[in-house]
C-alpha cells in the first residue's frame, strides 16, 4: 500500500465522528507489529497497548513520555493531532501552551483558508467573526444546558433566573462591542459569572479560578480545557486554517485561534463538568472520561467545525 492510500485508509472516519482522546503519561509510543501502540513499564513487567489511530482525534503527551518517529509518521497519515503538556494533561510551566505538531505532508483543498484570509486583514470584519463565534458559543450552552441530564441531576439549568439574566446581558453586549479588547472584558465577566452560577447551584463553597490552583476544580478545569484546545486544534488542522490567525485572543501568538475555537465547548461542557466532578470526588480518569463522553456526545468538533464553515462563509471573499 502507497503513503497515500494508507493515509485516505486511515482518514476513512470523519475527524468530526471520531470517537477517541488519548492523554497519556510515563510510556513510550512506538510503532509495534504495524500498530501504533503505547509502552508501559510496571516493575519488571512490559505491556503495549493499542491506540485506533483511524478512530482517534488528539493524543496528548504528558510527563515521562516519549515517542518515536515511525509512530509520528502513522499518526500524521491518520490526521491525528499530537500534544506534549504536563502532568494531568496540563502545561508544565504555567506560561507554557501545548505544542502541536500538524501534519505538512497534506493535499487538501484550500478553500476555507483562502476564505478566511481574504477577511482576516480587515479589522472590521475580523471583529464580526469575533462577534459570531461568540453568538454560537452562547448558543451551543444553551442547547446543551438545555437537554444535559447530568447537569440537571445537579441544578445546572440554563432557564435559571441567574443564568438567563447573565447570557442575555452577554448576548447584548456582544452587539455592542466595538473592539476585540471590549470583547475578551465581556468574555470574561461573563465567564467569572458562569462559575459563580455553577458553584452555588451545586453548593460547591467558595471558588477563585487559579490555574495554578490545587484544588481539584481547578485542576479538572486546566485539564478539561486542553481537551478542548485538542479539539480546537484538530478542527482547524481540517479545515486548513492556520492557527495563527485568530479573531479575539492575543493575535501575536502562534496558536491563539486555538483559544477562540475552543471557548465554543469550555463554558458549555468542560466548566459545569468540572465542577461536578470535583464536588463527587472524582479522579482524573473519571472527569477524564465523563467530559470526553459529554463532548462526544454533544458533537462538540462537529460544532467547532461548523462554526468555522459559517464563519468563512460568512465573511469570506474566496
């Protein structure tokens, strides 16, 4: 089989129905029997363990991990994106960002990054796209919140007195916003409320986000968020839209349209999930695996993907 019928075989899931995360810690990721697998040590005991690279969108690398270029060749024929973080799927200096390494070696059409380009320079219409990603990011909490069962369990409802009150002020705001600068201020009053809301629906107690915070709150809510910027990453690297040119966050960094894409799920699934799991008392695998089902469940790359293609469609001049 050539590179690129192996690359279109392994490409035969959408990105958007793929149904695996990895993050893993203290392995090796290599290429074993033709699979790439991950190699763990216990005492004097080895063990592989398969990764469906065709059914996998992210693998993110933590502490004590290394991986071998015959296995980054496979997982760049499969389109899967690579991170390397900290511990706990966290950066390891606080500063720091995920590194992705995306595949180059790809012939895919360029319709969505010239129609992006073509706004991009026009601070104007960049400022709209910043609007609209917004618009949906309230929307797709909305239609969760709507119908999400675990969130209900725990009184997280989106027709709350409080929760309603703080999305239409946000939403009227957003139409008024008159600089990207208003409108990462009117992000983030927005965000500090939704919190408030969460942690007093659930009687959680007092909370200050700290992304150095060592309460496990805190922790769930780094961890879930670069779940997302997976996810954001991975949307972007489909559609072939550069990283760089982001519409709301600091746009003198590299990976900044990650951060955009990613708020479309953050507030919507990884905050009211991280709560919750850190109010059961859950470990890292299981909020692991609760927002890895939530954001399945609830098609959140489909979503970034089609916020994306409105976007470009929108203001776009292929």
């Amino acid at each position: 089989m050539s590179l690129i019928e192996e690359s279109s075989h392994l490409k035969a899931i959408l990105h958007s129905k793929r149904a695996n995360i990895y993050y893993l810690e203290h392995c090796r990721v290599l290429v074993h029997g033709g699979r790439v697998e991950y190699l763990t040590q216990d005492q004097d005991k080895q063990a592989y363990w398969n990764i469906p690279i065709a059914n996998t969108t992210v693998i993110l690398l933590g502490t004590g991990t290394s991986i071998t270029q015959a296995a980054v060749r496979m997982l760049a024929a499969a389109g899967v994106m690579i991170g390397f973080c900290g511990g706990g799927g966290t950066p390891l200096f606080a500063a720091s960002e995920v590194e992705w390494l995306s595949p180059q070696s790809e012939y895919r059409p360029t319709e969505y990054v010239q129609n992006w380009l073509s706004f991009w320079g026009e601070p104007d219409k960049r400022l709209k796209a910043a609007k609209l990603m917004q618009i949906h990011r309230v929307e797709y909490l909305k239609a969760i919140w709507q119908k999400e069962t675990l969130f209900h369990e725990y009184g997280i409802y989106v027709d709350d007195h409080q929760m309603e009150t703080t999305l239409r002020r946000l939403t009227n705001e957003l139409n008024d916003a008159d600089s990207t600068q208003t409108l990462l201020q009117i992000e983030a009053r927005a965000t500090k409320a939704i919190y408030a809301y969460v942690a007093s629906s659930i009687d959680y107690g007092e909370f200050t986000r700290d992304q150095a915070g060592s309460d496990w709150a805190n922790i769930f809510l780094n961890h879930g968020n670069y779940l997302a910027y997976g996810l954001a990453a991975s949307a972007l690297w489909v559609l072939g839209i550069p990283h760089g040119f982001a519409v709301m966050h600091g746009k003198t960094r590299r990976g900044a349209l990650v951060f955009d894409v990613a708020d479309l799920v953050k507030d919507a699934i990884v905050l009211p999930t991280a709560f919750i799991c850190a109010l059961r008392g859950d470990r890292e695998q299981e909020f692991r695996d609760t927002v890895v089902g939530l954001l399945t469940n609830h098609k959140a790359l489909d979503r970034m993907i089609e916020s994306l293609k409105t976007i470009c469609t929108e203001f776009g001049n292929p």
